[in-house]
C-alpha cells in the first residue's frame, strides 16, 4: 500500500509541482498571473548567499554530532551496564525459563510424552501376565462387564465413565 502511495506522490508532485509559489518557483514566469514589469521583485536569493555561509550548518554538524552522539549513547555508561548485567541476566533467566516450561510441556505432551505413557501402559499390561488360567478368567470377566457397563454410564454421567478409564490406565 506504501509503495502505491509512494509512486502516486511522485506522479502528483511532478504534475503538480508549478502550484507551489515560492522564491524560485516558476509559476508567476509562464504568464499565469500577469505581474507588471515596473512591479516585479526579483529575488535571487539561491545566488546571494556566499557558498561559506551555505556550508557552515554542514561543518558544524559534521564536527559536534559525533560528539554529542558520544555522549548520549550510553549516558555516561550507565545503559551500558544496565544492558550488560541486569537486562542480561533477566533475559537469560527468562529464556531459562521458558526453555524448561515450554520444552518440557511440549515433550510431555508431544512424542516423548506419548512414548513415556506408552512403555508405561505396556509394561503394566505385562505384568499382568501371571500365566495363571483363572487369572485370565478374572481380566476377561471384569473386560466383558466394563464393555456392558459403558453404555449405562455415559447415559447417566460422562464424568464417572472419565475417571474410571483414568482409573484403568493408571494400574
């Protein structure tokens, strides 16, 4: 949007640029408003100026904003040591901390997390082989009424069917 409006100033300015009346301009010399000889003041005051004068502001400029660009940099090196040490250490305490939050959430949440839970969850279902028949009997009675109890459940209240399926897989 910027480049647009940068392209029409450009364009306007160019066709525009007679209207703006100033010493130098050339808007009263193409006869666009008759001003009489006799009362024509002629001002050349690009002209009438010595060269030294016009370059003047430059060396002064030249000579003292270096210096006072010195000193109100790091004002008399106080900002120095406050970016060196207090900023400094906030922000690697901050990025400390955020490395821990953020990365060990991401991980227990993400791939190393589903992992931990899974060799977790596996190991459990392990041990649960005892190599005892009526063991077995036992996992498939209890399996069978949790399959004919779940419907009843999340019939009356989900918050129970929740909690005991986090119930079941913690063991």
């Amino acid at each position: 949007m910027l480049i647009i409006l940068a392209i029409f100033s450009i364009f306007f300015g160019y066709i525009t640029k007679d209207i703006f009346i100033g010493l130098g301009s050339g808007f009263f010399a193409d006869n666009s408003l008759f001003i009489h000889p006799m009362h024509e003041i002629m001002l050349d005051t690009e002209f009438a100026v010595p060269t030294f004068f016009k370059l003047l502001p430059l060396m002064f400029t030249i000579s003292l904003s270096y210096n006072i660009f010195g000193f109100f940099n790091q004002r008399f090196l106080i900002e120095l040591f406050y970016n060196k040490y207090i900023t400094g250490l906030i922000l690697k305490l901050g990025g400390q901390t955020t490395k821990v939050i953020d990365k060990g959430s991401v991980e227990l949440l993400g791939p190393y997390g589903l992992e931990k839970g899974l060799i977790t969850l596996s190991r459990n279902i392990a041990s649960l082989d005892t190599g005892v028949i009526t063991s077995y009997a036992l996992y498939i009675l209890i399996g069978f009424i949790f399959y004919m109890f779940i419907p009843y459940l999340a019939m009356f209240d989900n918050s129970l069917l929740i909690l005991i399926l986090l119930f079941l897989f913690t063991i």
